[in-house]
C-alpha cells in the first residue's frame, strides 16, 4: 500500500478544501487513480462554512445511548432528546425546521460506540449529536468527533480528560461539550460541598470511601482523597475497588472493621449488588455518595427496597423543583414514556433545547456558528443554567459548577410506610422535602 | 478432509496457475477480485462493514490452522489478539511509537504466547488442552482489571494512532484496503501451509497422532508450529485492528467470552480444517450480525426489535446452523455444487462423499465444461 | 490471632457456598463426561426462576424457590436431550454448543429481566458476630445447605438403585448396558440432579450477591478450577476441591489483595492442570 500520498496532508489542516482533499488522497492512495474517479462519492458536509437555518426543512439530531430499550439511562437519553424535539416540533419547529432525532445503541461498550457514532455522521448526516453514557465510550469517540467536526453535546459522561483535549487542542476538539453531569472533578467537590454542609445534622464522625475503579471516579478520587478530611471528617479507610465487582462481602467486612460510620460512595456500573448486600446483610454503616442506580425513580421497586435509607448525589428528580421547568419536564415524560427519567433524561432534554435555542438565535447550524454560539450561551433548563467554561479554562466547554448555575441535589430513598418507597430531596436545604433519616438497624 | 485431494505431484507453480486450478478455487479467486473493487459499488458504511468483517475472517483462520487442523481446540483464541493488539496500542500511546513499526512487535509477542500456551498444551489432550485455552483470557483480563493504571480494565485503551495517519471519515476505503489486503496476505500465507506437505501432517495428527509419531515425525513439534503460526497471526490481525475504526484495544473488540466464541463459530460454520471456509465464516459472521441489527421487527414474546436482541438471535441461528450443516457452509456449498453438476449428466450415483474417484472425475468434467463456455479470459 | 479466626470463619463459609456450585458440574463430569459449559447458565435460570416467580408472579418465597429448583431442573432435561444426547461422540461440538446456549440464556436474561441486578430473596436475614467477624445467617443456611445436599447425594449414590446405577454408568457405559442398565434413563436423570443442584447454587449465589445476567460466569470458572483440582468426576474430591479454593481465595483477599481475589482459582486451575491433570482424587480419563 503506498501510503507516501496520504501523508502529505497535515492533520491539523482543518479548512474545508483539505478535508474534500484528504478523501480524495486517501482513496487515490489506496485504490490508484485508475478508481479516483468512482470515489468521490461524498460531498463536504459544509460544517465549517456557514449553513443557514433557513434552508433546512430538518435539523437532524443523532443519539447516542446504551441499551435504550432496557437501560433506563439509555431510555433517559433517548427519550429527553426525543421529547425535547417533538415540543419543539409542535411549536412550528425552528422557524418552520423540524429536528429529527436519530438514536443508535452503544451498548456501553467503547468499540460499539465508535461504530454507531460513525454511522451517524456517515449515513444519517447528522447536524449535532447528543448523548453518550460512560466515559470511556465518549473519549473512544473524541477523535472521531473532531475528525467529523459536528458539533457534540454529553450528556452522561463525567470525565473531564475530555475537556482537557478541548482546551490542549482547541482548533481540534472545541466542538465536544458536555452539558452535564457535572464533570468527575466537579462530582468530586459537590460530594466534598455536601459533607461540609451536613456533616453536623447527620453526625457521622468518620466515613469509608469506596470508588469504583472505572475512569469517570479517577478525579472524583483525587478530589477526595485532597479535600475530604478539610471538612471535619476522618477518612477511615478508602479503596478503590475493581471494575465489575460482584461480592462486596470483603470489602463491607473491611468497612466495618475500620469502624466507619458511613460508606461513602462513587459508583455507577456497580451500584446495584452493593445496595442490595449492604441492605440484605444489614451492615451497620450508613450508605451515601453517588450511586447512579440509585438516582432511578423506579429503584425501590426494582431492588426490592435494598434502597431504603441510601443517599445519592442527583442532576435532578421529579419532586425538586431545581428550576420551573424541572417538575413540568418530568411530569410530561412520565405522561409520553410511562415512567419518570434519570439524570440523563434532563441533561439530554436541556442540551438538545440548548442547541435549538443556540441555533434559532444565530440561524446558522454550520459546525463554527454552533460551536461559538454555545460558548456564549447561558440557557435555563431543567438542571439550572448551563453555561459553559471558556476554552482557556482547563475544564474548556464543561458545563459551569455554580451554586447560582448548576448546583446538584441529593436525595434519600425513605420507605413511604405502604411497601414502595420515595426520593426525598436532602439537600441543597431550600430544596429539601425531609430530613435525614439513619437506617433503624443502625 | 475437504481439501484438495491432488497433493504430491507437481510443483508450487503449477498448482496455483489458475487454468489448472479446480472450478471452485477459480470461483474464489473471482470472489477475491470482486471483493477488491467492491468499494466502487457499495457504500461507504457497507465498506466499513466489510472492512471489519475481513478481520473477523484473519481471526477465523488463524483458528483454524491450529484447532482445524491439528484438533487441539482453542476455546481462547482471543488472547493473541489482545496480546498482539495491546502490545502495538500501548507502544503507540506510551513511547509514541509510529503503527508500522510497533505491530510488528505486537505479533512476536503474540507468537510467543503461542508458545508459552502450546507447549505445556501438549501435555493436555481435548477437553483438558481446551481449558487451558478457556481459561487463558480470563487470566488475561484480570490482569488488564489488575493493573487498570496500565491496560485500563475492560474499558480497554482508546486514542491509538491510525495507520498511516488515515482519518476515520474519508480514510473509509484507504481502510478497507488494509484489511482487505491482511485478509488475501494471511488466506496466501495459510494456504500455501495446510496445502503443502506441512498441512497433510498436521491433518494427520488430528486423526491418528501416534500413526504420525510412529512415521518418523514428531507431532509436538509440528503442533507446537501450529500453534506459534496461529499466534502470530491472530496477533497481527489484533494489532492491525487497534489502529484502524474497526476495532480498540478492549477486551470487547479483543477477547471476551463472546469473542472467542464467535471466532469459533464462524470457523466452525464457514466449514473447519480448510482455511477458505473459515475466512468466508468470519466474513459472513459480521454480515449476519450487522443485519440482524438493523432489523426493527419486534419480537412478540419478548416485546422488544430484533436489532437489540441481534446477538441473541444471532446464537440461535447458530445453534441451528451447527445441527442442520456440522461441515460448513463452504464444504456444504461444495459437495451440494457437485451434486448439481453430477445431477446434469445423469449418474446420480455419485456419492456426496466429495472424495471419491467418479466423483472426482465427474466433477472435473463439468469444470472443463464450465471452464469452456465462461473462462474465455483465462486464454 | 482474632485475624485466624476470622479467616478460618470466612474461608469455611465461602468455601460451603462453592462446594455447593460446583457439585452439578462434576456430577455431569463424572457420568456423561461432559464438559458442561451450560453449567453457568442452570446457575442463572434458578437464580432468575426464583425473581421472576417471586419479585414478577408475586409467588411466595418458599414456592418461589422450589420454581427456581424446578427451572433449572427442567433446563438440565431440554439441555441433554436437545443437544448433548445428538452429540454424544463428539467432546468439542458439546463445548461450543454448551457454551453457546449458555451465551443464549445470558441475553435472553439480559433482555427479558434487564442489565441491572436484581435482588434475591434470602433463606434468612440478619447476621451476627463470631470470632470478631460479620457472619450473616444466610450465609450461615447457605452453609448448612450444602451440606445437607452433599450428604444427600452421597447417600443417593452409594445406597439407592438408582444411584448405583449412575455410578455404574460415571464408570462404564457399555459395562453397565450389559448389566441391564438404560444409560440413556441414567444420564437424563444425572442431568436433571445436576441442573437442580445448579439451581440451588444459583439460588444461593444470587441471595447473597444478587442476580445478574452474568452471575453464572464466574461460578463455572470456579467449577472448572474446583473439579479440576479435586478430580474430574470424583464428589469427594470437588468437596475437598471447593474447600481448598474457597480457602485460598480468602486469604488472598485477607492478606494479600481483593483485587487479586478472581484470579486466584484461575492459576490454582492452570497450575493443577499442568502439574497433575488427573486432579488429587481422580481417576485416569477412561478414554
């Protein structure tokens, strides 16, 4: 294969004429010019030039979810995006243009995700992509986000290596943002945040951290392990445990033994066996941090009531109405999808109403104007107002943690007496539906 | 033994001129040049299809020349893979290494895994030997989970270097040409191996090992070359993928449970101990799987579309392919090939045994025939 | 000191648990000489028997189960006479179709009862302290129940008709057809026991751990490791086996790492296959 041709052009070359070229390089390359002429098949997608709203019957909006069919933070991305589009379809779309929501399935899984992300742009042409639980699925895509220069939007992911490839790389990688959750190190300081708020009310003297060793609680980790103990806290015991772990027996015997009043958590793969052993062996530690199973309304039911009494970290829930449109959101999911949403549900709902606004204001969907616009743009949605850090900021295009902005809640499964159980919102206080409540058994 | 039956006489040369070869060989060689002006008439998805697709037929392969032929089934194929494709990756991601340089690397460990497996396999005989195998990817993997600073658990590493600099949008077919020429290179390699006398010997120890020790050669040896051959080539497939769209270094694209198993399968369906047949399953194996996923019909019962349920379906089809055509698909197509070509000149005696003497001669009448009224290129 | 006795207690809990999971394996090793790779997926049809009867039906938890028991023993019957019984000659194709259908189970799990875990109902709650460690009574009935169904099946075997013929079988197909025995009958039988005896691992597992579509993986490793050490096909020797690895695993946990604590059975698996295939109470493969 000569590949002596293909390495002409430079990478960072980014205006449209070299991207056209490339193509046009890379294939006479591999094929001979013989073939040249049959390869040309694609034209520029335009992304860099400016590509007015007007001109579009559609806006096509590619998904990017896990499982959405039974994975209720894939539904969640699926179905926010989705339900973000058909109100804003109702309304006469953008000025006449309908956005048309494309998902495909990423199955968790790196590899998967890359695949579905190129069908995306390859076959379905999309304008924006929203989406993508698990950090390891999004920085799998990050090249190929800036190879195709269509502006990204994340919506489940945390890891903020991502945001520092936007701001190392910024004419590369400036068109990923991430509008929520809050990015792992931020994650890190809200769990700090809150202990410093409520650590007198709950009365713990000492906690155990346990953290899954997958890539998203790596800063969540650091943050911890530097800031935890400012707060009053002894810090007991912290480990971080193996990817996929299934028998939490060790570990809880190890929780216990360091005489910890509470285990304090970043799980999100791994949450459900540790909620339901703590809860079936009756552990006598409490149980808070977050746990993104945690954060499903429909939880208490599906473990069973493991739930009872666990506290978690959440962007959002039906009963806290962190904006005006919080509440309203949930109860229109609920009618239109049988169930309430997780956290991705309302992220992916503001970041697709984030880009119409941002599109319908500059009426012009070109990957710059997006890109640029979003920058500029504070909108208010159903987690707060997402606005985003400039590029020279080391969390470049993540959205902003602010207590005026985007200021999570955490909440409480308590039993509601007749068998089901609710999240109570715990904290921040002016949200708060009830107080703490220590497991009986403790 | 499907293979061809015309082993001694005649040199190298000879055998591949393709005016002598047999009818289905020349329709393999058609198939290939099809295959390489392919991208001209499909789509650039269905190149990116195919182009994984290709890999799955090199991983298939280097299956088959150890498990197919010499009968030691590996039930972990999926650990030269991984070694070959981690190798390449974090020499790539960690030192900077440029990917033409560091696969190569990649398949001289993955070779002497092979080693390191094959030769305390020995000891083992079937289901023993198959443990080992089975077992080896799952040490593999606790490792990677072990020493996630490192292969970063079973996530697995992302942000390797492309081959050659390519992009993955525009560099579609550069791609596919990689993986199509790894495919024809290691079909070339493998062929020109299990064809000469190498092959017949290791066909042998599948059947009768102690005759083969008794002929005066050592069948560990042979096994053993089996095995670092295989290796290396799964590890060449695996390090070439981690630098292409089709494929990360990840125990998912790697060497998960389901990977190895499908490695098996599309051997095993494609038709085993032939090498051609396991390319042709591998490729077909990603065909199937990607078609089911884009099928939205749902299914009653469970209530939910077949595209999300694909590997599902997909091993359930399996499991009635394996019952209904145990030789393969490509052995099947051959002996029910012969039968129509048989039934066309009436003596349906023949037996579908695809090695006899009037069956032979029956059959490379009608390839004369056939090579008459459509070969006129071949003169 | 207080660590020896915790590890004593830990190991002798775990070890039940395991001892109780590999037995199906064996026994199917033993009279069929069969490879079960499906072994797994019995685990996950009594474990998922048992949510869909109880946490989905609504049944008691008692007759939930005996459903979950009764699954994966009706599982043990479709698996043998719908594959094993057509492949009988052929060790490898028994594999991969095992190995297949174990595949089909999992995602069929997977996309029936969904990815997230599901909790199990316990045999008992509640825990209580000895020798300075946190042992749960479902542990401790775990415990108990091994036991009693090891003691069971040793009894079934030695002094039943039916037992005496399965052993006659483990030994010689074509010995115990001359003496009038249906080998075809015994082998059915030995796979229902077996797929029951999976179910109530399963059962037990996912009480303790919870119930995932991957809750069979591990145990079938484990069974591997435990079979192969004690001796392919020798009950005695899986009991001895469980109790060694169970044993092992602990105290790689307890002294040396939690992380290293899957791996562990793995090596004693390759190492055992390596330095003395025939295991430490088997016989010599009859073949």
């Amino acid at each position: 294969m000569p590949d002596n041709d293909i390495d002409v052009v430079p990478d960072d070359v980014d205006d449209e004429w070299s991207l056209s070229r490339r193509k046009a390089v890379s294939a006479a390359g591999a094929m001979g010019a013989a073939a040249l002429a049959g390869c040309s098949d694609s034209t520029d997608d335009g992304s860099e030039a400016s590509d007015p709203l007007a001109d579009r019957d559609t806006l096509r909006v590619g998904v990017l979810a896990p499982l959405p069919s039974n994975n209720p933070i894939g539904a969640s991305i699926a179905n926010g995006a989705k339900l973000a589009a058909d109100q804003i379809n109702a309304n006469d779309g953008l000025d006449g243009t309908e956005l048309e929501v494309i998902v495909k399935d990423t199955e968790e899984a790196p590899q998967t995700g890359r695949t579905r992300y190129g069908e995306l742009i390859r076959d379905e042409n999309v304008d924006v992509t929203v989406g993508v639980f698990t950090s390891e699925v999004l920085l799998a895509i990050m090249d190929d986000i800036a190879g195709s220069k269509v502006p990204h939007i994340t919506t489940g992911a945390a890891t903020p290596e991502a945001s520092a490839k936007v701001n190392e790389e910024y004419d590369t990688y400036k068109y990923h943002f991430r509008a929520g959750p809050i990015n792992a190190h931020h994650l890190g300081e809200n769990l700090v945040d809150f202990l410093d708020a409520k650590i007198d009310e709950i009365g713990w003297d000492s906690v155990a951290v346990l953290v899954e060793d997958y890539a998203w609680t790596e800063p969540v980790s650091e943050v911890l392990n530097d800031q935890l103990a400012d707060t009053g806290v002894e810090v007991a015991m912290t480990q971080r445990y193996p990817a996929g772990t299934e028998d939490f027996n060790p570990i809880y015997n190890e929780v216990e033994n360091s005489g910890a009043d509470a285990a304090y958590l970043a799980m999100a793969h791994t949450g459900t066996p540790a909620v339901i052993q703590w809860a079936q062996q009756q552990r006598p530690f409490e149980f808070a941090g977050i746990h993104v199973p945690m954060q499903l309304p429909s939880y208490y039911d599906a473990v069973n009531g493991a739930c009872a009494y666990g506290v978690t970290q959440n962007s959002a829930t039906p009963q806290a109405a962190v904006t005006d449109t919080t509440v309203p959101f949930a109860d229109d999911y609920n009618e239109a999808y049988g169930s309430y949403p997780v956290y991705t549900g309302y992220i992916s709902y503001d970041a697709v109403n984030q880009y119409a606004d941002v599109v319908s204001e500059s009426g012009d969907v070109g990957g710059n104007a997006v890109v640029s616009g979003l920058e500029d743009s504070s909108y208010t949605g159903t987690v707060g107002t997402l606005e985003y850090y400039g590029r020279d900021d080391e969390f470049a295009h993540d959205v902003k943690y602010d207590e005026e902005l985007v200021w999570p809640v955490f909440q409480q499964w308590q039993p509601d007496g007749e068998g089901s159980g609710t999240q109570e919102v715990i904290f921040p206080d002016d949200l708060a539906t009830a107080d703490y409540q220590t497991p009986p058994w403790i | 033994m499907s293979n061809d039956n015309t082993t001694g006489g005649g040199g190298l040369a000879r055998r591949l001129n393709p005016l002598r070869l047999p009818l289905r060989h020349r329709l393999g060689l058609l198939g290939l040049a099809g295959m390489a002006v392919l991208p001209r008439l499909v789509s650039t998805s269905f190149v990116v299809t195919l182009s994984l697709a290709y890999f799955w037929g090199v991983y298939a392969m280097s299956w088959d020349v150890v498990s197919g032929y010499t009968g030691q089934i590996s039930f972990g194929h999926g650990v030269f893979f991984a070694v070959g494709g981690y190798t390449s990756a974090l020499l790539n991601l960690g030192y900077g290494i440029d990917p033409v340089l560091s696969i190569p690397v990649g398949v001289v460990l993955a070779a002497a895994a092979g080693l390191i497996i094959g030769v305390p396999a020995l000891r083992l005989r079937g289901p023993y030997l198959s443990l080992v195998t089975l077992v080896a990817p799952l040490i593999l993997t606790q490792v990677f989970i072990f020493r996630s600073d490192v292969f970063n658990g079973e996530q697995g590493l992302s942000g390797v270097s492309p081959l050659f600099g390519l992009q993955t949008f525009g560099g579609e077919v550069a791609f596919y040409y990689v993986a199509f020429g790894l495919f024809v290179f290691v079909l070339a390699v493998l062929l020109l191996v299990t064809r000469t006398d190498a092959g017949a010997v290791l066909t042998a120890i599948r059947e009768d090992p102690d005759t083969v020790a008794a002929s005066g050669l050592n069948p560990s040896k042979f096994k053993i070359m089996a095995f670092v051959l295989s290796a290396a080539i799964g590890g060449l497939a695996g390090a070439v993928i981690v630098h292409t769209p089709s494929g990360n270094a990840s125990p998912t694209t790697l060497m998960t449970i389901t990977v190895n198993v499908e490695v098996i399968i599309a051997a095993i369906l494609g038709g085993m101990g032939t090498i051609v047949g396991a390319g042709v399953g591998g490729i077909l194996l990603i065909l199937l799987r990607e078609q089911l996923a884009g099928i939205a019909w749902t299914v009653p019962v469970i209530g939910q579309p077949v595209s999300d349920i694909n590997f599902l379906v997909f091993a359930l089809i399996t499991l009635v392919l394996l019952f209904v055509m145990p030789g393969g698909i490509v052995r099947t197509a051959i002996i029910a090939g012969r039968r129509v070509l048989d039934r066309g000149s009436g003596e349906d005696t023949v037996a579908t045994d695809g090695g006899t003497a009037p069956a032979r001669r029956v059959y490379e009448r009608y390839t004369d025939r056939l090579r008459a009224a459509f070969g006129g290129d071949d003169r | 000191m207080a660590n020896i006795l915790q590890f004593f207690v830990q190991s002798t809990i775990r070890s039940g648990l395991y001892a109780l999971v590999a037995i199906g394996f064996t026994l199917i090793f033993g009279v069929g000489g069969v490879l079960n790779l499906a072994h797994g997926a019995s685990i996950l049809v009594g474990a998922y028997g048992v949510y869909f009867s109880v946490s989905v039906l609504g049944l008691p938890t008692a007759v939930g189960f005996l459903a979950g028991v009764a699954a994966a023993g009706v599982f043990g019957a479709i698996l043998y006479l719908g594959l094993i019984e057509q492949f009988t000659t052929e060790p490898i194709m028994v594999m991969i179709l095992t190995l297949v259908t174990s595949i089909a189970v999992e995602l069929l799990v997977l996309n029936t009862a969904g990815a997230q875990p599901v909790a199990i109902p316990q045999f008992a709650s509640g825990n209580f302290s000895l020798a300075g460690t946190n042992v749960q009574f479902n542990q401790l009935a775990i415990f108990v129940i091994s036991w009693v169904i090891i003691g069971a099946l040793f009894a079934f075997i030695n002094y039943t008709r039916t037992g005496k013929a399965i052993l006659a079988v483990s030994m010689s197909e074509k010995g115990a057809s001359l003496v009038g025995i249906d080998s075809h009958r015994i082998n059915l039988i030995t796979w229902v026991i077996a797929g029951a005896l999976a179910g109530v691992a399963g059962i037990a597992l996912g009480s303790q751990l919870a119930a995932s579509p991957v809750l069979g993986r591990t145990p079938l490793v484990l069974s591997f490791s435990i079979v192969v050490l004690g001796g392919i096909g020798s009950i005695r020797g899986s009991v001895v086996g469980a109790y060694l690895i169970g044993f092992l695993e602990v105290f790689v946990i307890q002294f040396v790492s939690s992380d290293l604590s899957g791996i562990a059975p793995l090596v004693v698996l390759v190492l055992a296959l390596l330095v003395k295939p025939e295991g430490l109470f088997g016989r010599e493969l009859a073949e």
